[in-house]
C-alpha cells in the first residue's frame, strides 16, 4: 500500500509539473523583406520567458537579455547577447504583429508567421 501512496505521489507531481512545463513559440517575420526574425517563447502561463533574434540562413538564434517587460506583455525591453544593442518591442497580439524599434530609433514592423 505505501508503494501505491509513493506511485501516486510522483504521477500528480509529474502531473502538476507537465502543465507548467507547457511552453509556446511564437516567429515573427520583418515585413521590409530583411530576413530579420525574432522568436518569441513563453511559459504555461503565458508569460514571455525568452527572446531570441536572428536572420534568414543564419547558424542559431541569437539570445538577448530580457531589461524590462510589462506586466500585460505587450512592451519589452531587450539587449542582444551578440551586439549589446538594446531593443524596444511592442506586441499587438490581437493583430499578430509586433514593431521593434531599433536603438537609432527607426522601427521595423514583424508579423506573425503562420
């Protein structure tokens, strides 16, 4: 019986833990045809827990450091591990498209991939 308790312990542990291990990847595409791309992931609970950039043909991803990013998602501050640049990110869920605003100022609108 205690083989059962200790069997039945470790199943809803796994279980609790699966949900949170849940995550979701989001690529967004430059629409200046750049072949610039961030890739966007979140946890079970839908908060952004990694940032990456990169551009089409390249080796990886590259991370960034995540500054700053509001409560609600939709702005982020990074600074990218290969330049040291800082970006601004704004999120428009509801419109699949995200605008980067590069540190000269200029800003680049992405899109969703689907």
């Amino acid at each position: 019986m205690k083989l059962a308790g200790v069997l039945m312990f470790f199943l809803g542990l796994g279980l609790f833990n699966s949900s949170y291990a849940q995550t979701t990847t989001w690529k967004f595409k430059a629409g200046d045809n750049s072949g610039y791309m961030a890739q966007i992931t979140s946890n079970g609970e839908g908060y952004i827990t990694k940032i990456e950039l990169g551009k089409v043909g390249d080796a990886a991803w590259t991370a960034t450091e995540i500054i700053s990013i509001t409560e609600d998602q939709d702005y982020a501050r990074v600074k990218s591990a290969g330049s040291g640049r800082v970006y601004e990110l704004t999120f428009y869920w509801g419109e699949d498209k995200m605008i980067m605003t590069l540190p000269e100022g200029n800003t680049v609108t992405y899109w969703l991939s689907k």
